[in-house]
C-alpha cells in the first residue's frame, strides 16, 4: 500500500501547485481519479514519454504504476484501469 500512498501524495503535490483539492484514497470519487490517472501514466506514450525515457524508467515505471493499480483494485474493486490489463 505504500507504493499507492507515495503516488497519491506525488500527485497531491502537484494538484497543489495549482490549488487543487488533494485526493483522498478514502474517498470513491477519488478512488476514481486516481484510477483515471494511473491508467493514463500507464499509457504506452506517457510511459515512454513520447519514447524520450530509456528502458530502465519505462520498465521501473510501469513496475510502480501496476503495483499500484493493483494496490488501489486491492482497496476498491469497482475502479477500472484499462492500460492494466
């Protein structure tokens, strides 16, 4: 679960910056969010970014993206992240 909580404090981070609310793991809608964000990061262009990341940060990336996809199914089943599957 750790993995999943270091992710949504990164992104709270930056929502912040541009005064956003912060997400909420404890929250369905959030949950949502969260799940739409993973699934965009696991994206074949946002993972390699635009094929400008080397190997290693594709396969590290993509590692901690489904680690956490699977940690947020872990919590709510009802989310979907197609790029997972």
């Amino acid at each position: 679960m750790q993995t999943l909580n270091n992710y949504v404090a990164q992104k709270n981070r930056w929502t912040a910056i541009f005064g956003d609310a912060p997400l909420n793991l404890n929250s369905a809608e959030d949950r949502k969010k969260i799940a739409q964000s993973i699934d965009a990061d696991l994206s074949p262009e946002n993972l390699a970014c635009d094929g400008e990341a080397s190997a290693h940060h594709v396969r590290t990336q993509g590692r901690m993206l489904r680690e956490c996809a699977i940690q947020l199914l872990d919590i709510d089943s009802t989310v979907t992240i197609h790029e997972l599957g």
